[in-house]
C-alpha cells in the first residue's frame, strides 16, 4: 500500500499519488544518466519505493 497521507493526515487523491510516481520515476530517470528505454522500470521502481 503507497503512503496515501499527506504531511497533515489528510488522504491523498489519486492525482497525488500518481504526481508522486511520476516525480520519483524522473528523479530516478536522472538518476540513472537519462537514457531512454527505462521508462517501465522506473515507473515500477517508483511505485514500489513509495509503497514503503
């Protein structure tokens, strides 16, 4: 399950959720010197990072 609080408590949107993924993918996108191909596993390595 993804950390769907926010800082104050409150439940996150879908919207949040997925904002967060996508911000995580890039960073690890970045990360990994910004070669293309890796959007999948990012994404999904994103995902899995935030659920815990």
């Amino acid at each position: 399950m993804m950390k769907n609080k926010t800082n104050n408590g409150t439940e996150k949107s879908p919207e949040q959720i997925e904002e967060d993924v996508r911000l995580t993918a890039y960073y690890l996108w970045e990360k990994k010197g910004s070669n293309n191909g890796s959007d999948i596993e990012d994404w999904i390595e994103a995902e899995t990072s935030l659920k815990n």
